[in-house]
C-alpha cells in the first residue's frame, strides 16, 4: 500500500536522525509518484553514501558499500552529480569544477544504446527495472554492472545507480586455476563484507547497553571470536568494542549539544553502568568532562 506524505516525511526525519547518530546505512525508500520528496530522499541517500565511504576511509583501506553508487544527469547526458568514489573505482581524476563530463564517456557504445533505450522506455513504476551496462575503466578494461535508472523532479534529471562493489574486481584478464582462485578469493570477500556490515550495524543497534563478550557475539552471527577480533580490526582499525564505545560517546556528545537532559540520564541512554564510568570515557575520549563539553 503507498505510504501517505506524512510517513514519507518521517522516513526523511528517521534517515536525518539515523545519520546525526552515526548510522550510515539507513536510506529512505522511493515511492512510485518519484515527485519532490522523492529526490530529497535521493540525495540523503547520496548524502549517507559519501559520509560512509569517507569515514571508511578514515578507518582503514577497506570500503563497505551498503548502498549503489549514484549517478544524476541531466536530459543532454551530462553528469550534475555523483558518488565521489565513482572516479576512484573506474581509475580516473575527479573532473575540475565547472567542467561537464558526459555519462556517455564511460559507457562502451553498445551500453550507450543500451542507456539511450532505457531512458526511451523508462516509467514511474515502485520497483525500477534492473539491467546490465558495461563502463570503461581508465586502464582500458570493461566493467559490467547490474544497473537500474529512476527519474527525478529537477529539471527531468535522471538517477542512474550501480549496484555492483567493484573496488577491488579484476575484469576479464584471468582463466584456467587463476579464475577459480579469483572467484575463491571474491566469495571469501563477498562474506566478509556481509560479516562485517551486519557486525557494524549490530553494534550501532546497541548503542543503549555494552556489548556481550566477542564469543557471545561470534555465535548470534555464526561465526567466531577470532575471525571477528581479525576482521573488524583489519576493516575498521580497531576492535568492534573499541567502535561501539566510541559511538555510544559520540552519541553522548550529541545529546549533550542538542538536549537539556541530566548527564545522569544520558549516561544511561549510552549504556553506561554509572555517572562516574561515563565521564571517565567520556573525558579519555574528548578531552574534557561532560559538562564542560556542553558549556562550549
């Protein structure tokens, strides 16, 4: 059943809520009408894909991409906006400001009729039809990625997203024992990642108490201890209790900007057993006590 206006505006304000807390990986749903609050939503959900791949960044060499990349052009083709890491993935330079780049010059020529007739044909239909388009990388190789395109309410702009994680994809060069140890190697990757993803939004989930010990956590996801201690690590540059409390912090430290609240009450939102254990933390993390934090 299509959801009224009034619960599309509160899917926006959760997603707004959600990033301020951290949680990147929450993104508003499209409706059929694809009409003004629809392209609002379309650049939240760009807008959480850059904060994600930037703070991943930040972590480590390593990108989980809970989302598409996006891609937004006019009627002429020309690109008005995108996902940074776009560039990066296909090898290239980030164009100068002010200077057009066509989706054209990335797309072999049968995927630019491919796009030509996709556009031709496309509709306001809820759930947008899912095809295959093949972009040339900067070292001249192909990139074949299931793709869907949507219509936006600005100017008739168009949405093109990729669905595929191709960062680390070698395209087409292997065979014999290399193909089957490259796909060895991918299938690994590929549940790593959902390991991983599902172990961050666990820990975001969870912000209200501690989390149980890495053995506890190894068996609600069917895994164990040691595989999450590496992996978390090597993903995000420390261990997934270090993350948690670092989030529970910084949602702490937004509850003190934002809020009239108790430092005792927040204490508790964060989980924390006391008052005393809290501003300990707190301090160790930000320099400064929690009251003092919310004087600045």
């Amino acid at each position: 059943m299509e959801r009224t206006n009034e619960e599309r505006f509160e899917q926006l304000f959760n997603q707004i809520t959600e990033i301020a807390e951290g949680n990147f990986e929450f993104r508003y749903k499209p409706s059929a009408r694809l009409d003004h609050i629809d392209t609002v939503g379309t650049h939240l959900n760009m807008l959480s894909e850059e904060i994600a791949y930037f703070n991943f960044e930040s972590y480590a060499n390593f990108l989980i991409r809970p989302a598409p990349v996006v891609l937004i052009f006019d009627s002429k083709g020309r690109l008005t906006n995108f996902s940074s890491c776009f560039w990066e993935i296909l090898g290239y330079t980030p164009p100068p400001q002010g200077i057009e780049v066509s989706i054209d010059s990335f797309l072999t020529e049968y995927s630019i009729l491919l796009l030509t007739e996709e556009l031709n044909s496309l509709t306001q239909e809820l759930n947008p039809r899912i095809f295959p388009l093949d972009f040339n990388t900067a070292d001249k190789r192909i990139f074949r990625s299931n793709c869907s395109l949507s219509l936006l309410i600005q100017e008739h702009r168009y949405a093109l997203l990729i669905y595929e994680d191709f960062k680390h994809k070698n395209l087409k060069e292997f065979s014999g024992s290399q193909k089957t140890q490259r796909k060895s190697v991918r299938t690994r990757s590929a549940r790593n990642w959902v390991l991983l993803k599902n172990l961050r939004m666990y820990s975001l989930r969870n912000l209200n108490k501690p989390l149980p010990s890495l053995k506890e956590i190894g068996l609600l996801h069917h895994t164990n201890a040691t595989k999450i201690k590496a992996e978390f690590k090597k993903a995000f540059g420390m261990t997934i209790h270090q993350f948690h409390l670092q989030q529970r912090l910084k949602q702490a430290a937004l509850l003190l900007q934002t809020t009239d609240l108790m430092v005792k009450e927040i204490s508790k939102k964060c989980g924390f057993g006391s008052e005393a254990h809290f501003s300990r933390c707190f301090k160790k993390q930000y320099n400064q006590t929690p009251i003092s934090y919310r004087e600045c």
